[in-house]
C-alpha cells in the first residue's frame, strides 16, 4: 500500500511540477475541495508540511468517517522535491477503504503565503464502540543543497499530529427487538426460484440488501419459512468508492427445501437499519412471494419437525437418580482423612529420629551380652538412660522413688513389668550408691529383659490408642459435616405431572406435553427420565434447542443410556470429542472403587503389617486408586457438562463483540457451544470443526446450571 501511494503521490508532484499555474488552475475544482485545505494553519517558514484530520470526529459504529492527510509544499520548493515517499499510518478497529487517487492538486494560501496542496483520503468504518487513535502519517523526502541539477540533497520528514477517532453504539431508545446491527441507507429485494418447485426439493432464495454504508459487515437477514426448512448458504459482495462516499451490495442465499404441497407464499422478508444521517432506526422490506410446489417426496426431515410417527417416550418415572458419591462433600472428606491414622501412629509412636530406641539401647544390650562383670553404677546409668528416651522422659525424673514405674504405666505398660522395672531400679540405686562397687553380671541380663518388655508394651498400646483415636475423630468429623439436603416443593408432584404429561404428548399436544416434562426437570434436574421426554416433546414442538438440551442431560445422568444417544442422532449436527460426545463411562463406580483402593492402601499403612510384599501392595494400590481417580475426574468433566451451552436460533459467528463486526461462520440451532468469555452481552463460543466468535448471548442455553 505504501509503495502505490508513494507512486500517486510522485506522479501528482511531477503533473504540477510540469504544468503552468494558468493552466492548473483552470482545471480545479475548488468547490469541492477536500476540508484539509480549507483555511489551514500553516507554518510559512516550513518548506514542507504534512496535516491530517478526520470528518467527523464522533460517529456510530459501522457509520463511514473520511481521513484526510494533505502535504502542503511552498511554491519555492516545490519543484525542488526529489524522492518524496509518503507512509499512510495503520488503523486498528476500524476498516478503510481507499479513495480515488486522481484527486487533483489545490493551491491555498495560509498567512500571505502560497502553497500547493497534495491529499490522501480514506473511507474508514469503526467496527466496535470505543475510542481510537491513528497514528502519524510520515513524508520523506530530499531537497537539493544548491541549484545545480548535479547537486547533492539533504533528507527531511515530515509528520502530521495523530487523530482521535470517537464511535459509540446506536442508541438502545427505539432499537427494534430484530435489529442485527446494520448501519447506512439500505434496501433489500428478495428473489425466489420458482421455476420447478416440489416437496422435498430445494429452492434458491437470494436476498439483495444496496446502499450507501459498509456492506461487508451487514449482518444475513432473518429469513423463516413455515412451509420449508431453510438453510444458509454462500453470501457475496461488491464496493464501489467514490469521493466521499462508500456503497454497494451484500448478496445472501438460502437453500430451502418444501415440506408441505400447494400454493405457499414467501412472507415478506423485513430489514431494519440504523440511518446515522437522521440518527433513527427504518425499515427495508422486501415484496412477498409466491411459489406452487408439488407434491414429492422429503429428502430429510426438518432440524424441528418430524414426520409421523412421533418420537417414542418413556412412560415410567422412576424419580430423580442419587447423587453420586464422588459429588458429596463428605466423600472426598473420608478419603483426606484415609492417610489420617497412618499420619497420627507415626507421629505418636515415641520415637525421635535423632534419638532411636534402638540407637539409644545399644550400650544396655552391650552390658548384657559381655562376659566381664558390670559395675552396678555403669548397669544403672545405661538403663536410665535408655528408658527415658524410650518412655519420652528425662533421666532426672526417673530418680525419684516409684515415678518408674507410674511413668511405664501412662506410657501402657502393664502393672506387673512397671512393677519389676521399679524394683530392678531402686535395687541398682542401692548397689551404685552404696559404695561397694559390687559386680551385676545377672543385674544386666534382667535389666536388657526388663527394658524389651517395656519397648515391645509401650509400642503397642501406645499405637493402638493413637489409631482408635484418629478413627474416633474421624468418625465425628464425618458425622459432623454430613448433611442431607432434599428440596421437596409441595405444589409439584412429580409422578402426576409426567402422566400428565403423557397423556399431552399422546393427544399430539407436544407444546404442553415439553411444558410439563420441563416443570419435573427443572424441580428435580437429577430426572433422567423427565429430561428424555422433555426432549422428545421438544422435538416433536419443532424446537430443536431445548430438543438437544433435554436429550444431553439426559444422557449426562445415564451415560448408557442407548435411547437418548440414538436420539441426539436425529439433529444431524457436526459433534466433536471436547463439546457434544458423552463418553459411555459410569463415572460413579470408577470413583468407589478408587475411593476403596485408596483406603484399604492407607490401612495397611496405618496396621504396620509386617509381612513381605505388604509395602508394595499398599504403594501398588495407592498409585492405582490415583491412576483411576484420573480416568474417572476426566470422564466426569466430559459428563458433567459445565461450560456448554446449546446455540438457541442459527447465527453468525462475529469477529468483535459488536452487531457491525464482520463474520465468517455460521453456528447452527441445536449445535453444542464452548463458552469461551463473556463480555456484557456476547460470549465468544468455540465449536466443532476449529470455529470460534463472538454470539448475543441470548441466543446460549445452557447445559447445566452452575
């Protein structure tokens, strides 16, 4: 673009440069000339500037601004200017369209002082509400040091002050419910084939809608047919630019096919347009039609009707499913409170990991197992020792008469060896202190007894009681948290109104038969059975939408269930792994039975079972409780189905969140959406096939309620 610009701009210097003043200025036309060189403010000492402004300022969105930037050469160096290369700036938000280059040059006067004045105009169309800002436009260019054609030149630039451009929404006060977005002075005209007409043989239906404004991003006109099924297809567009002004022709198709013989007739198709010129919304509509078509035979069933026989139901209900255990709080509280026994026996099991008992207990053992004679105060000072880091004490309490012994007993030790560890100790006082220095080869062998006896009790009673009280603690916090929550309304009576319901759908009232399915679904949303016939009645309603939504929960509560998969089959729409497919995976068992592994692996930690191969088990099964803890959390994000929502009427896919935003394509009723973000009211949605924009967020039903 920069490079044909420079070209028009050079060819524009090099017509003035070579044409006399007389002869110029006989062929302007200064009655219209562009606004930019209309009474500038100009520097007179600047050989060369560059000035840029926008017309008007302020402008609806999809309503046309014209940009304008006007380099102004002194008639003293006009002819001097070599290389000149002008950089239009680059406009984000907005779309532009390029004027006529053959725009002549003006001569204008600023201060006394002449100049000629070459302009650069673009058509430009904000496509969203907000402020904009373009950026400067660039002139370079060389002049001449001397007046010799051989003489070296020196480079300038020149750049003119960015512009503010400020586009604002069409007023809410008296937008029509189906205004889609259309700005300028538009009509339409409607043209149907009806050349050879026939049940169950498609029509071409295409829809003209001309004037002045940008026809890029006029939105597809609301096209219903009661007597066909209708189908979007190619779209086409022609521009024409002229000075100020941009026009042209957006052209629509659709493919509709007869469902019904005789005589039907096209209603008018109506248009409204938001007219930025007297500021208030009009009305294109375009003529009806008529068309005989014969009778034929279908080539498919319409996206919302479906011919006799109707859908089959299910005529019993068995009421709402139970939640299932991985979804209540206190499932995933029991399994945070599985590593709890294991957790709380390692922490009270007395033993210090600077300070094991076994470490400790060495030089006792040692005393026993040697042949020599052990000194009564040697024996006494390694069993004290000993002791008191077994039983979690100091060395100084175990020197008071009988504190032994009530020591061993808080610790579990039974009576009898508190006992005879009290009495050995108090008879190893006596010999220590009593200044005989006698020998206790058989006191060592009883205290290295007396000591085990205490380790092996001590142990033992001591886990059993941490174990017991973690499992109390357990139990009360799990009783504590559970609650049970059962909305029962007591003017809804479920069983009566689906045979109410029944009844409806059999008499051929589907309308009533969907409103009394969707009452039970709404009250108990855990009903499959509601959910699948709200689907089918939907269905047989002709509404597609809330078809696929009753049919999708359906099949999210019973992931097998045949009725409601093979029913989804019937919209005919493109399905990907990530939006509509439900995997037939029963999520709540693969969550009990992790949930099971996972508990049994904590307790067998927790007992200490002492017996080969017991540590890998219990590793084993709690790396395959995660393992299927994995599989079931994926399939239960799959079934779930938080996030999509099921698109209500067909409608195009928006680049901005903005009724002018340009599209590409099209999303179909009944097609399952990713919500992506949310922006007032548009959400930008992902479907099947990689295709994403933005939608009016009323035309979202959700799939579940969040």
């Amino acid at each position: 673009m920069t490079g044909r610009l420079a070209v028009a701009l050079v060819a524009l210097i090099a017509v003035a440069s070579r044409t006399a003043d007389a002869q110029l200025r006989t062929r302007r036309d200064y009655s219209r000339a562009p606004a930019i060189t209309r009474n500038p403010v100009l520097d007179t000492l600047a050989p060369v500037q560059v000035r840029a402004l926008v017309l008007p300022e302020t402008v609806y969105v999809g309503q046309q601004a014209t940009y304008q930037v006007a380099a102004f050469f002194a008639r003293a160096v006009r002819d001097r200017v070599r290389r000149p290369e002008f950089f239009a700036p680059e406009m984000r938000g907005m779309l532009a369209y390029e004027s006529p280059s053959d725009l002549p040059a003006y001569t204008v006067s600023s201060r006394g002082k002449s100049f000629e004045a070459f302009v650069y105009q673009r058509a430009i169309f904000p496509v969203a509400a907000g402020r904009f800002t373009i950026p400067s436009a660039r002139l370079t260019y060389a002049l001449p040091l001397t007046p010799s054609f051989f003489s070296r030149d020196e480079s300038y630039e020149a750049r003119s002050d960015s512009i503010v451009v400020i586009a604002i929404d069409p007023p809410a006060d008296g937008r029509p419910a189906d205004y889609q977005g259309a700005v300028g002075a538009l009509s339409i005209t409607a043209n149907l084939d009806t050349g050879r007409a026939r049940v169950g043989d498609p029509l071409l239906l295409r829809v003209r809608v001309a004037g002045i404004g940008n026809v890029k991003l006029l939105p597809r006109p609301p096209v219903r047919v009661p007597w066909a099924t209708v189908v979007p297809a190619d779209e086409r567009v022609t521009v024409t630019t002229d000075r100020d002004t941009v026009r042209g022709a957006k052209e629509f198709d659709w493919v509709l096919t007869p469902t019904r013989p005789g005589m039907r007739t096209l209603p008018p198709l109506r248009y409204w347009y938001f007219d930025p010129w007297t500021e208030s919304y009009h009305l294109a509509e375009a003529a009806p039609d008529s068309v005989f078509v014969a009778p034929g035979t279908l080539a498919s069933a319409d996206t919302g009707t479906t011919i006799v026989p109707p859908l089959s139901v299910r005529p019993t209900y068995r009421g709402p499913l139970p939640v299932p255990p991985h979804e209540r709080s206190a499932f995933w509280l029991l399994l945070g409170l599985a590593p709890l026994p294991a957790t709380v026996r390692r922490l009270t099991s007395r033993r210090r990991a600077r300070t094991r008992p076994e470490l400790v207990s060495r030089d006792l053992r040692a005393l026993a197992r040697q042949r020599r004679p052990v000194s009564a105060a040697e024996l006494r000072r390694a069993l004290v020792r000993a002791l008191a880091d077994r039983l979690n004490v100091s060395a100084l309490t175990l020197s008071s008469s009988g504190t032994l012994a009530r020591v061993a007993r808080r610790a579990g030790v039974s009576t009898a060896v508190a006992q005879e560890a009290d009495l050995l100790l108090a008879e190893l006082d006596r010999a220590a202190f009593s200044g005989s220095h006698t020998a206790a080869k058989d006191h060592a062998k009883r205290a290295w007894r007396v000591f085990r006896d205490i380790d092996r009790e001590a142990r033992t009673r001591v886990s059993l009681r941490a174990t017991v009280t973690a499992l109390l603690i357990g139990a009360m916090l799990l009783v504590a948290t559970h609650r049970a929550v059962a909305v029962q309304t007591a003017e809804l009576d479920p069983a009566r109104r689906f045979a109410a319901g029944l009844a409806d759908y059999r008499a051929g009232r589907y309308s009533d038969a969907a409103r009394e399915f969707g009452a039970i679904a709404t009250a108990e949303p855990r009903a499959p059975d509601a959910w699948m016939n709200y689907g089918s009645a939907s269905w047989e309603a002709a509404d597609t939408a809330r078809a696929v939504v009753g049919w999708q929960r359906a099949l999210r509560l019973e992931p097998l269930a045949t009725d409601a998969r093979e029913a989804l089959i019937l919209v005919d729409l493109p399905v990907d792994e990530s939006l509509g497919d439900v995997p037939p995976l029963p999520v709540a068992p693969l969550a009990l039975v992790a949930a099971a592994l996972w508990c049994l692996a904590w307790l067998l930690v927790a007992l200490r079972i002492r017996r080969p191969g017991s540590a890998a088990l219990a590793l084993g099964g709690i790396s395959l409780s995660v393992a299927l803890a994995a599989v079931a959390f994926t399939a239960h994000s799959a079934v779930t189905g938080r996030g999509l929502a099921v698109m209500d009427a067909t409608g195009a896919l928006r680049m901005l969140p903005a009724l002018a935003a340009e599209y590409g394509a099209v999303a179909r009723v009944g097609e399952v959406a990713r919500i992506e973000e949310r922006r007032g009211d548009w959400t930008r949605i992902a479907l099947a096939g990689a295709r994403e924009g933005w939608v009016e967020h009323a035309l979202l039903v959700p799939l579940t309620r969040n």
